[in-house]
C-alpha cells in the first residue's frame, strides 16, 4: 500500500532554495561504455544540453498511454483542476509508475547519469487548443531542493508536438553557465512564476523540440528552455520525468518522491515508495 501523500510534499520557495548547500553546476556524462547512445551523442549532451528526438514507446504504447491521458485529464478537469495539474504522475498511478522504468527510457538516461538511478518526478505539461499559456525560458533546477545538479528530464511526447502548437524549445550550451539569474512574473499568461531574460545571451540560437509521439528528448536541469503559447487547434501534451544519479541529495521531503529505478539506493537516501494501488 502506498503511504506516501504528494500533495504533503512541500515546494520550497526562492529564499528557502537560495538557503541551501546546493552545488549548482553542470555534471558531464563520463560513460565510457554507453549501452544504448553512442559516443557522439555522449558528447553532444555534455556540449549542448540536450538530445532529441530518441524513440521511447512504439505505437501500440503511445496510443494506450494517450488513451490512458485522455481520461486522466477528464478526471481532473471534473475536479475543477486545470490540464498543467497533474503532477507526480508516478505516485499517483500505477500505470506511470511503470511506464517511468521503461526500459528503451531508462536505458538512455543510465548512459547519462551512470549506473544507480531513481526517478523522483513525472508531470505532464498539457497545452490544451488556444489555452494562451506561455512557459517562460527557465532552468528545471531553480525549482528544486536537490544537489548536486545531476538529474535529467525526459520531455516524452504524448501527442505530437512541433513549432504550430507550440513544441518546447532549449537554448543550447545555457547549461554551462551554472545558475542563472531571474526575474519573478505575475503575468497571468504564463505557467511558472520565474523567468530568465535575453536567454540567448547565455547560449546559441533557440532549437525546436519537434517529436512524434511516443518519442523523447533529454535534457540538463541547467539547460534553458520554454515555450510558447499553445495557438493551434491541435493540443499539445508531454510528460516530464525526472530522473537523477541515486547519489543527489534532496530536502524538504523530496526524498519520498524518489525511487530506484536501475541499479542501486547509494547511501539510502531515496524513499523507494511502493506501486501506487491505483
């Protein structure tokens, strides 16, 4: 049974982040032996940030798991809950807890993070047809109370997504430049609350994160990325997993989001709650 409430699990604010002994830079890949990337991919995640599109679920898997979205969002929007609210996916539902160990997944980013890894995440980011939503250029690890920086998100399409309804976007090599300063937004318009500006000043030339659905892409917690608002008639849905190195550190609790899913627990730290028994 699973005894873990994430709606418990406090989000630390920008002060109470800025408190903590994080280690806050960019930790390259140093496989040598990748079982399932290639060398040059290796190199291409430590120079720019990020690798798309990579071939996660085949057909069959991705219109089960968009069928599998599809009520999960009616569910939600029956609750009054808005399509960007459902969060902690894998600790909510059974069926993602198993999805976030796929192996043609998992395989990708142990070639990145090395042999001991847990994911501690899952969110899908739903832009619904014309809902108006912008998400800023941010960093994933502004947000989060966890050292040192060596997570990878795995942006996984659920629908396919392109530059007409509104793909997300990254700005390669950002990740080299630490922690980047912000700005907090009140704009209603826009789904984080803190934004980086003149993003192109800390990298190359924005690149499109066009994937089919049932593919994916990763990228650094420290690499900039964002998008548009979603003005298609087309919606627009991915998941994000987060996975990390079994080694990083987490406060406020983060610890019980976080599970093994390739090798070891090092050190103990990660909870490993159970299946979700729904």
């Amino acid at each position: 049974m699973n005894t873990t409430n994430v709606d418990d699990i406090p989000n630390p604010s920008p002060s109470q982040l800025a408190e903590l002994p994080r280690q806050m830079g960019f930790v390259p890949s140093v496989a040598s032996s990748p079982q399932t990337l290639t060398p040059t991919q290796i190199d291409q995640y430590n120079e720019l940030g990020y690798l798309m599109p990579l071939e996660g679920l085949d057909q069959t898997e991705a219109r089960e798991t968009r069928a599998f979205f599809d009520g999960v969002l009616a569910a939600f929007i029956e609750l009054g809950r808005t399509s960007y609210s459902i969060n902690t996916a894998h600790l909510r539902f059974a069926r993602i807890y198993e999805l976030v160990q796929h192996p043609r997944i998992v395989d990708a980013v142990a070639d990145l993070l090395g042999p001991n890894v847990v994911c501690w995440g899952s969110h899908f980011f739903c832009k619904m047809p014309h809902d108006g939503k912008r998400v800023p250029w941010h960093q994933d690890s502004t947000y989060w109370p966890l050292s040192p920086t060596k997570t990878v998100t795995v942006w996984l399409a659920i629908d396919d997504a392109d530059s007409d309804n509104a793909n997300m976007k990254f700005i390669p090599r950002s990740h080299l430049h630490g922690l980047i300063d912000y700005d907090e937004t009140q704009d209603a318009d826009t789904v984080l609350n803190l934004a980086v500006k003149n993003p192109e000043s800390y990298g190359d030339g924005e690149v499109d994160d066009a994937l089919k659905a049932g593919q994916f892409s990763m990228h650094s917690d420290l690499l900039l990325h964002g998008s548009e608002a979603n003005e298609s008639d087309r919606r627009r849905c991915g998941l994000t997993i987060r996975y990390a190195a079994a080694d990083v550190t987490t406060w406020y609790d983060w610890h019980k989001k976080g599970f093994v899913v390739r090798g070891e627990n090092v050190g103990g730290h990660w909870a490993n709650p159970p299946v979700p028994n729904h």
